[in-house]
C-alpha cells in the first residue's frame, strides 16, 4: 500500500508537469490546428534561460525566494518571447499552406533548437565574448560585465548536460507511514494547480478567453467579427510557451540535469496527453497529463522500468484506436 | 511494346541492364568509395519507399527507421543463424548470396507486417494524428528492441557478414525504383494519388481509401525494410540507436527536400544529402543544424520541393520524352 501511494506521488507529480506543457500543445491546435512540435524545445530553451539567469544572479551560493521568483519570471518571459518569434516567422507566413508544409515547418524549428542549443559555445572554443566583441573593435561598458561575460560566452550550452542550482533547500517529509514527499513535490504541484486554474480562468472567463474561443470555432468567421486573429493567435503561443516555461522549471528543480535534447521526450509524451484528454480541450490536458504521468509510474514501478517510454505510445495508439477525440474531445464529423 | 510483354519486359529490363553496370563499378570503385555509394543506396531505397506514403498517397509518416529496424533485425538474425549453413552443391560465394537473399527477403516480409499493423490504425486516422501514430510506433519498437534479449537489448548484434556490396545495394535500389515507378503508373498508383488529392472525393468515387492506405504503409514498409537490412550487412553492427526519430526525420527531409511525389527528386536528393553529409562528417555538429534550416527554409520558399510532383524528364525539351506517363497534376 505504501509503495502503491508512493507511486501515486510520484505520478501526480510528473503528471503535473506533462499537464503543463500539454496546455501548450492543445491550445495552439485548437486555435491552428497545428501539431506544434517545437513546444517540447521552448520547455526546454526555457529551462535553460532560467539557468543563465540563476547563474547570473549566483543562485547556486546564495539562494533565496526573491532570486527564485526572478528566475521564474525571466524564464517565462524569454520562453514567451521564444513562442512569439517561432509563431510569427515560422509559422504565420504558412498560415494559408497546406497544414504539412506548417507540420514539416514545426519539426525543422523543433531540430533547429536542440542541435543548435549543442552547438560548442565560444567559451568551450577557448574564447570570451567580450574577445570576439574587442576583436570587432567594440568595447564593453562596465556595468554589462556581468552579464555579457555569462550569457554570450556560454550560449549555446553543447551537448554536455548542466546541473540547474537549487531554489531552495529541499525538506524530506513521511506522511502515511512511508511515502516520501518533498517540499519539491508540493511547491511544484501548488505551482501547477495555481497556473491551471488561471489559465481556465483566462480561456472561459475574459474577453481575450472568449476571442481565443471564437478563433479556435473558426478562424475567418471570427475575423469577420472584429477579432484580431493574428494577435490571439500569437498571446496563445506566448501563453502556451510561458506554461512550458514553468513546468521546465518546476522538473530543474527537482531533477537539476537539464541537456538540448531534453525536451524531446516529455513533448512528446505531453502530446500523447493532449491527445489523451482531446486535443483544443483545456481541462483534457490536464486530465491526460495526470493520468500519462501516473501510467507511467505505475509501468515503470510494478514492470520493466525501461518500459516507461513505451507506454505513453501504446496509451496513444490505444486512444486514437477507440476513441480518436479523446476522453473528454467531442467527436468531429468531416465534411465536403 | 505493349501488352503483357511489354509489361514483363519493362519490370525485368532494368535489372538484366543494371547488373553487368553494377559489377564494373564493383571491380572499379576504391573501398572508400563504394562505402558511400552503399549509403547513397540505402538512402535512395529509403527516400523513394518513404515517398510512396508521403508522396503518392499524401499521408504524413515521420516513423520510417522503425520499419528499418524491422527489417535489418530480422535479416541480422537470419544471417548470424545461418552463417555456417551451405547450401548444397553450391560454391561458397553463390551459398552466402543465397542466405543472404533469404535474409533480405525475410527482412522485407517481416517490415511490411509492421507496415500492415501501422497500417491498421489508419482506419480512423488522418493527417496530423497519423503522423503521431507512427512516430509512436517507431518509439515503441524502439523500446522493444532494447528490451529483447535475442535483439541484443541495447548493444545490439555485432559482427555480422558483410555482405553487402555495390551490387547487392544497386539492385536494391533498381527495385525499389522500378516498384515505385510501375506502381505510379499503375491503376493502384492512380488510386494512391487520389487519396492524395482528395480523400472525401476519393471515397465518394469508389476508391478504397482505407485498404489503399494500408497497401501503401505495407508496401513502404517492406522496401524500408530492405534498406535497413543492406545497411547492416555493409557496416556489420546493428543497435537500436541507429534507428532513432532522427534518422526518420533524415528520410523526410530527403523526401520533402526533392518534391513529394517525385521518384527522381528523392533519388537527386537522397543522394546530394547523403554526399553532403559524408562530407559535412568532421563537423558533425553542425549537421543537423543545417539540416533543420534547410527544412525550414525550404518550407518558406519553395514548399513542394525541388521537382515537386514533377520527374526530371518533365524539365527536359518535349521531343526527347517518350510518352506522358507519370504526371501527377
């Protein structure tokens, strides 16, 4: 019973967290109907702007909320800026193609981050930034030192894999006789519950809710109404985006690896959670993460744990199998 | 040339006239060389099966290294059981191609049974949710394959024969050639570019779109299979990793890059990438970084490819064309 709770916390924790990032997914298909794959790369550029900016402010000696708080909110807002460019050179100039040019599109910029975030930094080529800027005859102000010597000199990170600095110190508490929760576990799952209800809040109770509603019904309709499309479509990927942004956060700082190719297993497993729930249905994601990330657990704690990455697939096949809308999706009639 | 002889002749011919070619390149090439044109070969197997999905029938399948494995497994264990066998009364040289022809053909058939069972989920499946599914597919056999101990789990089957010659990859490639070019021009090719057009217009017109979907996955399936099996028989390993959502994405890129729908634009394209890419070995880096631009750039500006549905006798003056075959639009 104890081990069996244990994976419960442990599934509603990452189930969390894939409910996060599949809020991306469902939102930007329900509003293009566009499989966005690059999502799971923003998570993961995400999580690394927070890790510039930790370093930065120098997280890993001197840790505090206040530091925390900006890292999250740095990370959101690059992540933000992330989803706006790849929607608006990317993905708008194709808004009239054929959906596959946009789908080929989304898996090229989805490569494009993680083999260019390995690229070898001018750092591990032996050089500084403030170097290459000097050698162009620029000098750098005082004030920018800290800055410009962390960020350009170590961007992009390579292939080896960084270790994200704790926020804060973590607190192992036993509840129930042996099941092992966190502080992490609870911050991380407050965070999440706290964004999801905002952003049920936003999608069914204010007015850019209700034009991302209008636009998702039918995009030229809702034009024709007054809305301005592109820019809704627009706040939908930096709103998606900033969602992955927390979730990248809430999984560094509790499992610190963060590597370029991290996004590509958890974006996918976050898709099969959209598609799960029904995909352009809000509260399917989260019910698809949770119940992905608790299968997971489950496979991964009673079988053969490297069977963990299989399950979200066969879960997937199953769904689209028996029922393509998903649990919560209604069922689409295709007309001429 | 017309009738059922013509017919044969046209589907034989190539191989009887390829065959003499292929052994003087053999004997002229220098090993380094005929390294890369086994990979330009498997490559062009690879782009033209992909392109039969992809390109006639205009489904989306971004899970083609799985079918890969399939067969390049199958034919491994094929090989490695029957490395002692001699068939009998034959020379040693003509038994191993006889093993190994039984390997590539059980390679296929097993790839095109994987093919049928991705196939099936395309009953109630279009576009984007497809393309999930086999992406899903590849990933599940992915995590199979590391979890079979006959497989090798993760390390894989090393020290396989090297069968695999210019030869052997050439004919490969005619075949899969011919395949996709008989099958274009065929009334089963007509009914894939329908599907292609207009699935709805399709149906409504009596084409069996499901069973033809599915034909394509199988049929896609097994020539993929053939390439995986080539490739692991020249550079005798075969693990799991060789098999990834990458290398899926590689075939994909060559297909879109060279025309959706155009068998010599995948052959062009598969094997300028593949020289490229030979070529862009030390930076190895910077490969795939190249690669994604590419794609995207490409997708900017020039959406349906090199040659798009066209062949590359279509650019060519009208007097030296023998006859309208094979234009898709």
């Amino acid at each position: 019973m104890t081990e069996f709770l244990q994976h419960v916390v442990n599934g509603v924790s990452l189930g969390t967290i894939y409910a996060l990032i599949a809020l991306g997914y469902t939102m930007v298909y329900g509003v293009l109907k566009l499989i966005n794959f690059a999502h799971g790369d923003v998570y993961m550029a995400a999580a690394f702007a927070g890790f510039y900016i930790a370093t930065a402010l120098g997280v890993r000696d001197h840790p505090t909320i206040g530091k925390a708080l900006a890292v999250l909110v740095g990370s959101m807002a690059a992540a933000g800026a992330l989803g706006w460019a790849i929607e608006r050179f990317a993905y708008r100039p194709l808004r009239n193609r054929p959906r596959l040019a946009t789908l080929i599109t989304a898996i090229g910029i989805s490569f494009l981050l993680e083999y260019g975030f390995q690229l070898p930094s001018l750092q591990a080529q032996g050089r500084t930034f403030e170097e290459v800027l000097r050698g162009w005859g620029w000098a750098v102000p005082g004030w920018l030192h800290s800055l410009v010597g962390v960020l350009p000199s170590t961007f992009p990170p390579g292939p080896t894999p960084r270790f994200f600095p704790e926020p804060f110190t973590r607190i192992d508490w036993t509840v129930l006789g042996g099941v092992h929760v966190s502080n992490y576990d609870v911050v991380s799952f407050l965070v999440a519950v706290g964004f999801m209800l905002l952003l049920q809040w936003i999608v069914y109770r204010t007015r850019f809710g209700t034009a991302m509603r209008a636009v998702s019904f039918d995009p030229r309709v809702a034009g024709l109404m007054g809305i301005p499309v592109n820019r809704v479509i627009s706040a939908t990927f930096v709103l998606g985006s900033v969602l992955a942004a927390v979730a990248a956060l809430l999984v560094a700082g509790s499992r610190p690896r963060i590597d370029p190719i991290m996004g590509l297993m958890p974006g996918l497993k976050a898709f099969v959670a959209a598609v799960f729930g029904g995909i352009g249905n809000v509260p399917g994601a989260m019910l698809g993460g949770i119940v992905l990330g608790l299968a997971e657990e489950m496979v991964a704690g009673y079988t053969v744990s490297s069977f963990r990455d299989g399950i979200a697939f066969a879960m997937l096949i199953l769904v689209l199998i028996v029922r393509p809308e998903g649990l919560l999706g209604r069922p689409t009639v295709e007309k001429v | 040339m017309t009738g059922r002889a013509g017919l044969v002749l046209r589907s034989i011919a190539p191989f009887v006239a390829a065959l003499p070619v292929l052994w003087l390149v053999q004997g002229v090439l220098p090993s380094y060389h005929s390294f890369v044109f086994i990979n330009i070969a498997v490559n062009v197997i690879l782009a033209v099966s992909l392109n039969v999905v992809n390109g006639f029938t205009g489904q989306f399948s971004i899970g083609h290294a799985a079918f890969m494995a399939v067969g390049a497994y199958t034919a491994a264990l094929v090989t490695t059981g029957m490395e002692t066998f001699q068939v009998m009364g034959l020379p040693p040289v003509a038994s191993d191609a006889v093993v190994f022809f039984v390997a590539l053909v059980a390679g296929m058939a097993m790839a095109s049974l994987a093919g049928l069972l991705v196939g099936i989920p395309s009953l109630r499946l279009r576009g984007d949710y497809l393309a999930i599914v086999t992406l899903g597919f590849g990933e599940i056999i992915r995590v199979i394959i590391e979890n079979t101990r006959v497989l090798g789990q993760a390390t894989g089957i090393s020290g396989l024969p090297a069968y695999t010659n210019v030869v052997w990859a050439g004919m490969g490639v005619v075949a899969t050639v011919v395949m996709a070019r008989r099958l274009l021009l065929s009334t089963q090719g007509r009914a894939l570019l329908a599907i292609r057009e207009d699935e709805v217009a399709a149906e409504a017109m009596g084409v069996d779109t499901v069973g033809w979907k599915v034909r394509a996955f199988v049929i896609s399936a097994a020539f993929a299979g053939l390439a995986g099996a080539l490739l692991v028989h020249k550079i005798q390993l075969v693990t799991p990793r060789m098999f990834t959502f990458v290398k899926s994405m590689e075939v994909v890129v060559m297909v879109v890059l060279g025309g959706m729908g155009s068998i010599t634009g995948s052959i062009v394209a598969a094997t300028l990438l593949t020289v490229a890419l030979e070529s862009l070995q030390a930076a190895d880096q910077y490969r795939m970084v190249i690669f994604s631009m590419l794609l995207i750039v490409l997708m900017l500006t020039r959406p349906s490819g090199i040659f798009g549905t066209r062949e590359i006798w279509d650019a060519m003056p009208r007097w030296t064309r023998r006859r309208p075959g094979g234009r898709a639009t």
